[in-house]
C-alpha cells in the first residue's frame, strides 16, 4: 500500500465523528470527544466524550470513500450511534476486550474507570438497545487495602486478567 504523502488527505479523513447532529450523539455545544479507540477487529469506534459518557460508533464499510482518490466524498453515515454508557464521574480510561467481535455479542464488551467509582465492564454489542448495561464491577483496592478508584485500565493481551494503575 503505497502513501504518496505530497498529496493531501482529503478534509474527510481528518474528521474522526460525524458532527453533533441529535442529543443522542452529545449533550450541549460544550462537549467534545476527549479519546476514540478501535475495536479488535476494525469494525467499531469507542469513544470518550466531556459529558462523561462511552459511546459505541459502528462502521458502515460500504460507506467508506477511498482515500486517495480525487472524487472522494464522505457522508455522516460512514459512523453510526449504537450504542452509549454514562459514567457518573469523568472518565480516566477506557479499553476494548483483546477479544472482542463486533457480531459476537458475548465477545464485545469493554472495560471504564472513572473518577470516585469501580471498574466497569459493560456491554458494547450493537445490538438492540442503544442503552449499554454493566456486565461486571471491579473495585481496586491501594496499599491500605482499601477501596480506590482507577487512573487506567487494561486487559492481559490473552484477556484472562484486568490492569489498572492507581
């Protein structure tokens, strides 16, 4: 794959979320994405944004444009909403299960830790609801062997074991 880097990209490809066009993608004029991450397998986006809240973007790739073509032309359908989780504290980290699968709903899930609050793993399937539900809660204990909350958060690349960093 050949990048002929004396060509400019086109204004598409700098764009990494279709602008705030419902109050589902964002609360107010104030919010912003502070962190977006692909899923294992190419097919989903996640999201961190100021409202405290994870989304869950959905790549349509029948949608893309190619890239370095001079007629490329890309619409807000190439990302789509499906799914959304509020935290109820600012959110420090986020990451995808090593395993996930965008069309395997028992595979596609990742974890958040948020500020005052436990580790959550929740569901990012795109699936039915575009409301996301805790599978699991993690609480991290410091030095003292008390309850903490997270600063980051990660899976063991095989996903048997939960890293988070205090």
């Amino acid at each position: 794959w050949h990048v002929d880097y004396r060509k400019p990209l086109r204004p598409w490809a700098s764009q990494v979320l279709p602008r705030c066009a419902n109050a589902r993608s964002c609360a107010d004029d104030d919010n912003f994405v502070k962190g977006v991450k692909w899923s294992p397998d190419g097919r989903l986006l996640l999201s961190n944004s100021e409202d405290h809240s994870l989304r869950v973007w959905a790549l349509d790739e029948a949608a893309l444009p190619d890239a370095w073509s001079d007629s490329a032309v890309a619409d807000d359908s190439i990302l789509r909403l499906s799914k959304s989780r509020a935290e109820a504290e600012c959110v420090y980290d986020f990451c995808w299960y090593p395993g996930a699968q965008a069309m395997d709903p028992t595979s596609c899930c990742a974890l958040s830790c948020s500020r005052d609050t436990p580790l959550h793993l929740w569901d990012a399937y795109p699936g039915d609801s575009d409301r996301s539900r805790v599978r699991a809660t993690y609480r991290p204990y410091d030095h003292n062997d008390e309850v903490a909350a997270a600063m980051s958060c990660c899976f063991s690349p095989d996903g048997e074991q939960i890293y988070c960093g205090m």
